[in-house]
C-alpha cells in the first residue's frame, strides 16, 4: 500500500515522500504489457502472436519504469488534490536514480518531491499611503498649441518663392565646408529638411528673405540649440560625444521651400473634429477641446497615481518566500534550463513580480473584483469604436455586435480584456483607499514622472 509523508525543510519549504510497494504498480505493469503484446508490429509474427517474454526482453524495463512514474505521480497529485497546499508552481522532484527500477525484482520505491508553499500575509495600509494627485491645468495657452498643431497637419502644403516666416519647411543640402566657405574635399554632403524655427535666432535671420538655390556658410554648434544639436549631428553621421563635430562648418543650400497653408475654423472642421457633436462656432470648439484635453490630463493623472499605489503596496507589504526552492524552480522548472548564476540574477525581478501577483490576487479576492460578461463585451465593443476614431458609423450598428460576437470567442482577446479590467478594478479599489494631496504641476512634468516609473 502507498505512503505519503510531508516534512519541513526550510521557510516555506517541504518535502513529499512516497512510497509505493510492488502492489501499487506490477497490475498496471503487467496488464500494460499484455496490451502491449497486442498491438505491437515486430518482423516474422503476426500481429499479437508475439511471445510475451520476447515483449518483455525488448519493451518490459521502459514499461516497467513507466508504470512505476505514473503511480507515484498518480499519488503525488491524490495528496495534492486531498491536502490542498497552497503552493507555488508544481513540485520539483528530488534526485532520484531510476536505474535501480528492476522489473525482474520488484521491490517497494521510494520517490521524494519538493514544494514551495505561498506565504500568508498582511496587506500594506492604504490608508496610510502618502500619496499626490498631480494635476495640470489646461490654459489657453495650451488649447491654443492644439488648435495650431490641428489646423497645420489639415492644411496644405505650398511653396512659396521666400522664406518669409518660421513655420517654413526647407529641404537643404548640407555641404562639409571651412569657415571661409571653401568646400572640403571627401566632407560630408547631404540634404535634410529642417523647420526653421527649430534653428537659433541668429541662423533664422539669416535664411528670412532667401530663395531655393540660395546658401548660407554656419558652424553647426550656432545653426541648432542644444535640444536640437545632437540630433542634427548624428543625422549627419558625426560623433555626438566629440566636441569637435559642433565646431565644423556646412554650407547650407537651399533645395526647396515649403510652407503649410492652415486649415481655416470653420463649421467644416469643427465637424471633422467632432463628428456628431453639433459644434457651430470657434467658442463651442475650443470648449470642447479643453475638455478633450482635461479628460486626457485628468487619466494620465490618476495613472500616476495609480503608479504610487502599486510601488507603495509592493515595497510596504510584508511577504516572505520559499528562496531556495523558487531559484531552484527557476533553473529546472522553465522549459529552458538555467544555471544557478543565471537563475540568482534573475530571481529580483521573477520575486517582485511574484509579490505583484500574491497582492494583487488578494485584492480581487477579497474584494470580489470581477468581471461579467456584459463588461467584457462593452469593452470590446469601445476598443472597435475606439479603432475608428470617433468616426460616424451611421445607423445601422449591427455588424458590430456580430464582430464583437466574433472576438468574445477569441480567448487571447478575451484574456487580455478581462486582465485590463480586472487590472483597472485594482486600481480604482486601491484609490478609493487614499487621501491624496493634490499638487499642481506641468504636463511636461507628469510625462517626465511617468517616464521614470514604469511596471
């Protein structure tokens, strides 16, 4: 008769050892053999008239070791599903020698296995988490910036004769020269568009009132502020940390000039914009585009927040792990076996992760965070609508149902939906939680925050 036994080996950490006698295994043995000898094709018999010690010489020790495996995983997982540990992964099984499976002396085994238990743990107080709700104030200013930036990618692109303002656009042919002027034989040479605004002041002047065909001698490190400079260079195949690239001269030429004519405010654009919206005038439009804008601002700053609430869980919840077990488990566990060097560099991050999964698994829990149906489906229904861009889909709405239909079948999309909304739940559970001291700040300032936290 088959023995299971359990004992501690470390924090969080035991063994399974189980025996199994010659009654356990040798039925399955032998009828597996008499199967065998069945169905197996061997040069000179007819099928299932091959001897059974013929079957047993050739086949008998696989089937033998076989029939012995599977009893003892057939046991191992009769106590796993009976005692229900909480365990990590599946367990790693112990050396074991399976030369010493003799089928001609059935004995009794003994097979050990190791297993990971998921620690219990108290989540970090939300409450008392110090965190800041960055907002940005939508200006004017900023409403203004969007309008232009709106109105000059629907315009039309012209060409005037002069370079008359900084908006222009200039194709131009860059040419390695000395500071005289004088063209460097095997320099670079190349064209490149660049807007002028994006030159200094003083490279500006000096292009206001130029036409196609017309150059200008500058040193690079005066024709490009700072924030533009290395790109400049780099585009033109120098060394960005050499000093010296900065310092070299280029003839600029002018290839062509090109100038975006903007749209014009009208009911027609607004309508563009706002499909559906029944904006008539410039006050309706820019109204609504501030809120379009403070809708943005107002997500990017409950991801931030959102951002504070996972490193304050993660860094303040207390959990403690199976450590030996888990590298172990990184090495032979994988379908890619990884040596114990590799595995001890990977190990921070596989654990921060894990302690992700163990907080936020009790989360949901707990709280009973769950998705139905009906949200998936909406879900996926305003990713489509999302796809199209606020474009009018007309009246008739109904093949959309039935793609929506299609993809609540797909089970990656419908993982992938049920993750992002289970994740949102997380979150918007944990900001219910906190108290959070509003900070006004720059949206150049909350992107740069974000940009440096991400999970």
């Amino acid at each position: 008769m088959a023995t299971v036994a359990r004992e501690n080996i470390g924090l969080l950490n035991d063994k399974i050892l189980i025996k199994v006698g010659k009654e356990d295994y040798f039925p399955s043995f032998e009828k597996k053999l008499k199967e065998y000898s069945k169905t197996v094709n061997i040069p000179g018999f007819r099928k299932g008239m091959v001897p059974a010690g013929m079957i047993k010489k050739m086949y008998g020790a696989s089937i033998y070791t076989d029939e012995v495996l599977k009893t003892v995983e057939k046991q191992l997982y009769t106590y796993l599903d009976t005692e229900k540990p909480d365990i990590f992964a599946q367990p790693l099984a112990l050396d074991a020698d399976i030369r010493k499976l003799d089928l001609n002396n059935p004995a009794e085994y003994e097979f050990g296995f190791e297993i990971g238990l998921k620690p219990a743990f108290e989540l970090a107080s939300l409450p008392k988490a110090k965190a800041t709700l960055h907002k940005v104030e939508v200006t004017d200013a900023m409403v203004q910036e969007e309008v232009d930036r709106m109105l000059i990618k629907g315009g039309k692109m012209t060409e005037p004769e002069t370079v008359e303002t900084e908006e222009a656009v200039l194709n131009i042919l860059f040419t390695e020269v000395d500071k005289e002027g004088n063209t460097i034989e095997g320099g670079i040479e190349k064209e490149n568009s660049v807007i002028i605004k994006y030159l200094t002041p003083a490279a500006q002047k000096q292009f206001m009132g130029k036409k196609k065909d017309d150059a200008v001698v500058l040193q690079l490190a005066k024709t490009f502020d700072k924030d533009k400079l290395e790109a400049f260079v780099l585009d033109l195949g120098l060394d960005k940390d050499d000093k010296e690239s900065a310092k070299k001269y280029f003839k600029l030429t002018i290839v062509k000039i090109g100038l975006v004519e903007k749209r014009e405010l009208n009911e027609a654009f607004f309508a563009e914009v706002f499909p559906g919206a029944a904006v008539a005038t410039e006050e309706e439009f820019r109204k609504k585009l501030k809120e379009e804008i403070e809708q943005y601002w107002d997500a990017q700053s409950r991801n931030q927040l959102h951002d504070q609430l996972y490193h304050y869980l993660l860094d303040e919840t207390k959990i403690e792990f199976p450590e030996q077990f888990l590298k172990r488990w990184l090495q032979v566990g994988s379908e890619e076996r990884k040596t114990p060097e590799q595995a001890e560099a990977e190990f921070p991050q596989f654990s921060s992760q894990l302690k992700w999964t163990l907080i936020s698994d009790k989360i949901v829990k707990e709280n009973k965070l769950e998705v139905s149906a009906e949200e998936l489906k909406e879900s996926m229904k305003a990713e489509v609508m999302r796809y199209f861009g606020g474009v009018s889909l007309g009246d008739d709405t109904s093949w959309l149902d039935s793609y929506v239909d299609r993809m609540m079948k797909d089970e990656k999309q419908i993982d992938a939906s049920y993750r992002r909304l289970v994740t949102d739940k997380l979150f918007n559970w944990a900001q219910s939680q906190v108290t959070p001291v509003e900070k006004q700040v720059t949206g150049e300032e909350l992107t740069a925050m974000q940009h440096n936290h991400q999970h």
